[in-house]
C-alpha cells in the first residue's frame, strides 16, 4: 500500500509540477533543490517521456477500464 502511495504522489509531482513548468517547494517544503533536479531529470529523459506515451496510448485503447482499489474484487 505504501508503494501505491508512493507511485500516485510521484505521479501527482508530475502532472502538477513538471509538466506545469512549475515547483513545488512552496507546498512541499521538505524536497530539497538537489532531489528535485534529480526527479526532473528521470521525468524528462527521452525514455521516461516514450515509456509515458506509450502507456496513454495503451490506457486510451482499453475499453474496460476497471478501476479496482486496494481491497481487489
């Protein structure tokens, strides 16, 4: 559960922050400078870029789109 969380809050940095051209340190006072450089930097690589492309085109494609949260069925 905590790997979830984890992985929705690195992908809310994303969408807020990266791809906004923005920062988050006014919000998240405890990201240094040096953490955030270096979580740009593995978000915007040529291959994190295609890899999130490529896994929109194939969310786009799903017609069944089951949303099952952490109890499963």
């Amino acid at each position: 559960m905590l790997g979830e969380t984890f992985h929705r809050w690195k992908s809310e940095l994303n969408t807020r922050y990266i791809q906004k051209g923005r920062t988050p340190f006014a919000d998240y006072g405890d990201i240094t400078p040096a953490q955030w450089e270096e979580f740009v930097r593995q978000k915007t690589i040529e291959e994190a870029i295609a890899l999130s492309q490529k896994h929109t085109e194939l969310a786009k494609s799903n017609i069944y789109k089951v949303r099952l949260g952490t109890g499963g069925y």
